[in-house]
C-alpha cells in the first residue's frame, strides 16, 4: 500500500483495513487519520473509552473496503 493509495480510500469515506495478520482497523472519520510514507497513525477509541494513537506500517496492510456511512 502507498501512501497515495491509502489516502484516496481515507478520503473516499468509512473503510475497514485488513491487516497481513487478520487484525482490522475501522476507519470513520479521515480527520483521525495521518498518513507518512510509512505508516498510518489512527486515533483509535479504546475498550476504556480513551482514545489512543495507533501506529501501523502501510506494508502490514492487506485489503481495504468501503463501509457504510453511520446514519
């Protein structure tokens, strides 16, 4: 994945990233959303409500997919 790439879908609306592990990352709002030429740092809601910063390498990213916006 590049960076080009990754930000065209950010752009494009929600999508759900599936990652060489299996692991997935949704993605609802691109402003939460910075992109390097490798990787992506995703501001993510925890399981305790906080939010934090996640780093992914845009190597370790397999498939993305369009979402349904949330009505």
């Amino acid at each position: 994945m590049d960076r080009e790439k990754f930000n065209e879908w950010v752009r494009s609306g929600p999508i759900r990233i599936t990652k060489n592990s299996g692991d997935t990352i949704d993605i609802t709002d691109p402003e939460l959303v910075t992109v390097s030429s490798m990787a992506a740092v995703v501001l993510v809601r925890c399981e305790y409500g906080n939010y934090r910063h996640r780093v992914d390498p845009l190597v370790a990213m397999s498939k993305m997919e369009q979402r349904e916006p949330a009505s």
